[in-house]
C-alpha cells in the first residue's frame, strides 16, 4: 500500500520521514550457487606458452643431450621428465609431491603428453645425472644465460657477482649435510650472478664447505667465451679475496672488485697513515633533498687508496680502495670506520667513489639468490643424494633463466620477480575445447594480449642474438 500525501500535509510527511532513525544495513557477500561442469578448466594456462618458447628453441637440442638416457622402452623420455620439473618449479610447486597436481589440470596434462611421470619415478630420474650430465647442464645453463643476455640486453658488459648460501636442511640422512660456520645443519651452494639476475653456474656442495671453493674454476668458465681483451667485470665478498680467485680473474681478463680481507692488513697501514690523500663522498641532489626533507645528517665518508702487494707474489701490485665513515663508538666517541676493496681497475681513469658505488651493486645478487631460495623452492631440497639435488637444482635455474627472460622483455627497467610473473603469465585461467580434430585453450583476453607481447619479443629479440651469435 502507498503513503496519499495531500498536498497541504506535504511538508509535515517530509518532517516526519527525517525524524525516523536511520538504521544501517550490514555488508553481505552476494550469494552465488555453485555447479559442476563436463567442460575442461585449467588455471595454469600461462605454462603453455612457455613450453612452446622453450621447446621450440634452438638450445633445446643441446639441453636434450645434457640429459640422462632411459634405458628401458616401458619409461618416460627423458626430456618429459626434464619439462614436468621445470614446469612444475615455474608454477610453484613447493615440493616433488605437488608434481601430481598436473594430473588434475586438464591442460597441462595434454601438453605432457597426457601422462604425468609418478613422485617416485621422478626421484629415479635425478638419481641417474651422471657427474657428465650435471657438467653438460650447467654448461647449457651458461649458455642459455648467454643467449639471453643477447636478448634483453645486446652489447653490455657482462658484470659477475659470485657468492655462496646456505640451504638449511631438516633431515639426518642427506648426503653431504654438515654444520656450517655459522652453526647451520645444511647444504651449500656456489652461484654466479649476473647483474640482469641470470644464473651463470651452479654446484652444490657439502654444508662446511669453504665460500671460495670451487670459485676459480667456475670464474674461468663464466668468462671463457669471451676475448680476453673484452670488457668483463667481477665482484665478490672477502672470502673470494685470496690468490686463486685473483688470478682466476687476470687470467680472464676481467676487471675485479673484491672487498678486501682483513687478515692481508690493509686496515693497520691504513690507520698507520697508510693514505695521506683522503676526498670526500660526493652526495647526489636526490640524497641531499630527501634528507633535508626527512632532516636527517648524512654521514661524513672519505675516500681514499692505496698500493697493494699480495703475501703470494713479488710481481703484482693492485690498489685498495678504502671507504671511511665517521661514527661513534659504543663510549660516545667519533671514530673511522673502514672498508676496503682490492681491484685492479685503472684509477687514473676512474674516480674512487665510482669504483665504491660499483662494488656496492653487487649486494643486488642477493635478491637473486632469495628469488632462488623462496621462489623456486630451493631452501631446502627434496632428495638424499647429493648429485640428485645438484640436479635438480640446475634444472630450477634454467626454469629461472626462463622466467627471468620474460621479465626482462616485459619490462626491462622494473623486471617483475617470480610472485608476480606467476599472476601475470602463468596462473591464467583457460578453457580447453577441442575443434575440428585440433585442441583449443580459451582464455581472456586480457591475459592472452600480455601472453602475445610476450612471445612478439620473444621473437624479435630471439633473431637479433642468433645473428649475433653467429
């Protein structure tokens, strides 16, 4: 029934309705029924394209013949096994057991081949990376890396950052799990890094093992495909600091900044008067508004060098380059603090500050090698054997190296890391239809525009490195 308003009474009714308490009503969610359908769904549409990129790439043959041949006829091939790890580390799986979800995803399935090797089958697999097959991946990795310098960024300098990291384990029985220095019950690897974020190198080795092992070797064949009279960079922490990895680097030809160890005893000729020239940090505009703004004190920083000549040998002298700041010491007195850097950069054609800001990038690979433990699962590892986990772990790199191309193409200035890649190219909703004898995966619009960018620069790119890699 309607409210008759007289006209007269028209006032007094609009009186009365704003006298009435307003009463709010609360937030519901819209209710929506659910339902089953026959229709094939996929939420990973994204690992299609990125199959097709890889697969249908000229390294592929040379990543076959770095893989372990199946001798029986009732097995998988090899390379299924190989693509079902790197799919299922690009998707994000936290262990090998989570490969077996592939089988409730109609899509992938299908682009497997229609069979999903078991979670034992797979444990089988890494256990046959023969020291031959381990050697051969990694030399695909760097090549791989290589070639995707060429893509994203042709004709720049490749710039090195080696390090090594713990991988924390829980088990007792895993093969090479020692305490560390840094009283760790785990594994150790040792990775070279480019600034780009590609993976030039992997081994993985016992827990107590030593930083620098293992380094020299891996700096040589880093650079090996380069002249020696290239332009080459490397940087490293002080355990790096020592006669192998020195020379490993003028052998190759390349430009070091090492931060220097203590124990050569630079700081006590330093504060012996060592440097009598000392200039002052040159601050950015940018640096000086944002702490005037903030009304913060930048810290008072010299820069100074000086000659340096290793214990090991009577011939070679480097410099050191020594950063001090000013601070205070746990009584309240102001005090220099030191940090060195051994370098054989020329420093009649380079300022200091240059050289220290250089060296300072280099802590940019440790968001690379946090992408490699919590992106791709790499905290720990899933098998007992020590060269199963090698091998799994080179295959995460070069699962890496794929996603990291992509990034780089879609946005070489502010790359996405591995969380955000996955909502963007990989976690695509997709419906599989089947037309005319051929399979159809439907997805929206959106994400296949992004997924089309993608492989367009794939594309161009792809053809400009192979015409420059001859």
């Amino acid at each position: 029934m309607g409210v008759k308003i007289k006209k007269h009474n028209k006032q007094e009714f609009k009186e009365r309705l704003r006298s009435v308490p307003f009463i709010p009503i609360s937030w519901r969610p819209t209710t929506i029924k659910y339902d089953d359908t026959e229709i094939p769904m996929s939420g990973s549409a994204g690992l299609g394209f990125i199959t097709d990129l890889f697969c249908e790439d000229p390294l592929f043959e040379l990543f076959k013949g770095c893989l372990p041949k199946r001798r029986s006829n009732s097995s998988y091939d090899s390379e299924l096994f190989a693509m079902t790890t790197i799919l299922s580390i690009i998707e994000g799986h936290d262990c090998i057991e989570d490969i077996a979800s592939f089988e409730n995803d109609p899509f992938v399935l299908k682009k497997l081949g229609g069979e999903i090797p078991s979670t034992y089958a797979m444990g089988d697999y890494y256990r046959d990376f023969s020291q031959e097959n381990r050697d051969q991946l990694n030399g695909f990795l760097r090549m791989f890396s290589q070639r995707s310098r060429k893509q994203v960024a042709p004709g720049e300098p490749l710039v090195i950052d080696i390090d090594s990291t713990s991988h924390v384990q829980r088990g007792l029985k895993i093969q090479g799990v020692e305490w560390n220095f840094k009283g760790q019950w785990c594994l150790d690897s040792l990775s070279a890094w480019d600034e780009l974020g590609f993976c030039h190198g992997m081994e993985l080795r016992p827990g107590g093992t030593f930083s620098s092992q293992g380094a020299p070797e891996l700096i040589g064949k880093v650079f090996e495909h380069l002249k020696h009279g290239d332009k080459k960079y490397l940087r490293a922490d002080s355990a790096f600091h020592n006669k192998e990895c020195v020379l490993a680097c003028v052998r190759s030809g390349a430009s070091f900044t090492i931060t220097a160890h203590r124990n050569s005893t630079w700081e006590d000729k330093v504060k012996g008067g060592g440097i009598t020239a000392w200039t002052p940090w040159e601050y950015s505009k940018e640096e000086l508004e944002k702490a005037e703004e903030q009304k913060i004190k930048l810290p008072v920083v010299e820069l100074g060098s000086m000659i340096y000549r290793p214990g090991w040998s009577e011939n070679l002298r480097f410099y050191i380059v020594v950063k001090r700041t000013l601070i205070e010491d746990k009584k309240g007195n102001e005090v220099w603090k030191h940090y060195g850097i051994v370098t054989n950069w020329n420093l009649f054609r380079t300022k200091l500050q240059t050289i220290a800001e250089f060296h300072q990038r280099r802590a940019n690979c440790e968001n690379f090698i946090r992408e490699e433990k919590w992106a791709y699962d790499m905290l720990h590892f899933p098998m007992q054997k020590l060269h199963a986990n090698h091998a799994f772990g080179l295959l995460a790199m070069i699962a890496h190296t794929l996603l990291r191309t992509i990034a780089l193409l879609q946005n070489r200035h502010r790359p996405l890391f591995a969380k955000a890649l996955r909502r963007k190219f990989i976690h695509i909703p997709g419906r599989l239809v089947r037309t005319s004898s051929r399979w159809w995966i439907r997805i929206p619009a959106y994400y296949r525009k992004e997924v089309e960018d993608v492989v367009t620069a794939w594309a161009a790119t792809l053809k400009t490195a192979l015409a420059r890699a001859g």
